[in-house]
C-alpha cells in the first residue's frame, strides 16, 4: 500500500476523488438542511410552481405577456429582456471603446487627452450611480406636451419615441436575420480558404451575397406589413401623449446608456492595449512596403491587435451581461428581477435563484465559448517564441 502511494499520479487521484466526496458531503448536508428547514415552515419545494399563473404584470416585455401567463414563461421573457438589453449595451459599448481606444493610440495629442479623460472620468464611477443619473435625466425630460425633437427622435419623460415598421415581430426578426448574413456571409466570402477561388477574385460573388440578402430582408418586410398602413409608423402628439412609433422606456435607455458609457471606457483601455501590443517593428514593415497609413491600419494593426484583444474582451463581456441585473434598481424587467418577483410571491426562494444561476452561467458559457472559437480561428499558428 505504501509503494502505491509513492506514486505521484496515484496520489493526486486519491487528492481529487477525496475533494470531491468533500464537496459532495457539503452539498448533501446543505440540500438536507435545507428541506428540513423549508419543512418546519410549511414550504412546498420543488419546481411545481412554474405551471402556475404568476398573477402579476411586467412594464417590458418583448414577448406577449398577461397575469395569467405561468411562472416559467416569465423567466423566459426575462432571459429574452436581458439578453436584448445585453446585446444592445455590448455593442454600444463596443463602439464608444473602440473609438476611444483608437483615441488613445492616435498621434494627435488632443485626441489623446480626451480618451483619457473619458476613461478616467467614467471608469471611476460606480455603474450603479450612472444608472441612477441618467435614469433622472430621461425621466425629468419636459412632458409628451413639450417633448424635444430630435430629429427623428422624440424625448420625453415617458420615454424615447422613434418611427417603427408596421411589421410583425416574427417578420422583424428574420429580417434581421437576413440582414446579419447579409453582412456575416461576404466577410467570411472573403477570408475562407474552403473555395478554390482565390480571395481576390470573389468580389462579383461577395455583391451579389451581400444584395441578395439584403433584397431578402427587404421582402421580409414588406410582407409582414400590416395591411391597410403605412411601412413607417411616426409618433404623433394626441391628446396628452404620443401615440405611434416605437416607445423605448425610460429604465431601459438609462440602462443601455450607462451600460455603453460605462463598458465603453473599460473597451477603450483594452483595445489600448491591443494596439500597444502591436511592435513597432510590424508597423514600420508596412512603411517600408508602400503601404498606406489606412492599408497600415486594416491590415497589419488591427488583425494583430483583435488577437491580444479577444481574450481580454470576452471577459470584459461577460463581466457587462452580468450588469444588467442593475435594472431592479430602477424597475426593468430583466432576468434577476423576475427571479426577484417570484421569491417574493411564491416563496420558492431555492428554486428561483438556481434556476437564475444556470440560466446566467448558460448565458455567459456560451459567450465564453464563442470567443474561444473565434480566439482558436484568428489564432497565429506554431510557436511564436523565439529562444
């Protein structure tokens, strides 16, 4: 038995089938406890509780809801409520970082002084904070009455009114759908090694992807219309509110913007540091070849920069989509504060907040996995140290 666990590798078995037992005596006892405690206060436990009608309303929604609609549908539209919010604030986000990045890195020394004050001015403030003022701002903007016109966009202290399509929801999505591959499909047209073409001669076929998706999402469109109306809806002054349009609500614009704002700065230190990693010796190459200052730029620092960037912003990401569960301080209705909801009517507090970790631990796995993917695809191949 002793010559046995002289082995390294048999002991470190023993370690991990040991730590293991560890936590699961840990896990068992607490799930015990647990039901004993739920128990001697008459609490039901288990998952039952999601066919039930929840009996309560949501402010936002992009699914259809009523009281009547159960439990689990609720968390569905939370999880649909956080992941659109989410997406809208990592690419808002995404663009005022890369701007200020590139602000940051740029050889005008204006430029340069006003991304380090954004940074240093943002970064350092709570988000939460953030959430509240700009929450206090859009909601002390003048009346539906007095609202501002901002161009096509229309302020007021109900919320941000834009014109709409008079088209289906379902019909809304594919065309975006349509329109995303419209966009993804030239750009992989142009970069795959899988068509014997060469890349410089698929200009014709990356056009004719790129119209021919667009032209499908325009179809789309047009026949999702609402028979009998216009393809745009404008808001319009009616009585003492705006009717028409798209209305954003107040708890959702303060949220997308602090969330950009506030992600922004942490995005524009790391495609910071992307560029920086980025030699010198590269840059000077592409000089030296007759490269342009923008040919420099798209193919020779950005390529090299996105991969010291991707690792570091995917963390940035998922840090962003964890965020949002900031919206119960100003009453959005995002996934936590449905959870929230039903732990305080149906007291199913266990149940609840498992059923929020698995559905934030799917969210930020799958951005996590998505990452690596592209982080394997754009990595340089072969060892790059040099002894």
């Amino acid at each position: 038995m002793i010559r046995i666990l002289r082995h390294q590798k048999v002991r470190n078995i023993l370690l991990q089938a040991l730590f293991v037992a560890v936590v699961l005596v840990v896990v068992v006892g607490g799930w015990r406890n647990a039901q004993q405690a739920l128990s001697s206060q008459n609490v039901v436990s288990g998952f039952g509780f999601l066919q039930k009608s929840t009996g309560w309303d949501v402010n936002f929604s992009l699914l259809p809801a009523s009281p009547n609609d159960p439990y689990w549908w609720f968390f569905v539209i939370g999880i649909v409520n956080t992941l659109f919010l989410g997406t809208l604030g990592l690419v808002l986000a995404t663009l005022i970082g890369g701007l200020v990045g590139i602000a940051r890195t740029s050889s005008n020394e204006l430029l340069q002084l006003l991304g380090r004050l954004y940074v240093d001015f943002f970064r350092n403030i709570p988000l939460i904070l953030q959430v509240f003022f700009w929450y206090a701002l859009v909601t002390n903007l003048p009346s539906p009455r007095n609202a501002i016109d901002f161009g096509p966009l229309v302020l007021s202290n109900r919320g941000v009114y834009m014109p709409a399509l008079n088209v289906g929801g379902w019909h809304v999505f594919a065309a975006a759908v349509a329109a995303l591959a419209a966009l993804a499909l030239p750009l992989w047209l142009r970069t795959t090694r899988r068509l014997a073409t060469p890349p410089e001669q698929r200009g014709a076929l990356v056009w004719r992807v790129l119209a021919g998706g667009l032209l499908l999402a325009a179809a789309i469109l047009l026949l999702g219309r609402t028979p009998g109306s216009p393809l745009i809806d404008a808001p319009l002054l009616q009585g003492l509110n705006l009717r028409g349009g798209l209305r954003v609500s107040p708890e959702f614009s303060a949220l997308l913007v602090a969330i950009g704002i506030y992600g922004g700065a942490y995005i524009g230190e790391i495609v910071r540091g992307g560029f920086k990693a980025v030699g010198k010796g590269q840059t000077e190459a592409a000089h030296s070849l007759g490269l342009s200052p923008w040919q420099t730029f798209s193919r020779i620092r950005l390529p090299l920069a996105l991969r010291a960037m991707l690792p570091i912003l995917a963390n940035q990401y998922i840090w962003l989509i964890k965020a949002t569960t900031l919206g119960i301080a100003v009453g959005f209705t995002d996934f936590f504060m449905i959870v929230a909801v039903t732990i305080n009517q149906s007291g199913q507090t266990l149940e609840a907040i498992g059923i929020l970790m698995a559905g934030f631990l799917a969210i930020n796995l799958s951005i996590a996995a998505i990452f690596n993917r592209i982080n394997r695809a754009i990595a340089l191949k072969g060892n790059q140290l040099r002894s």
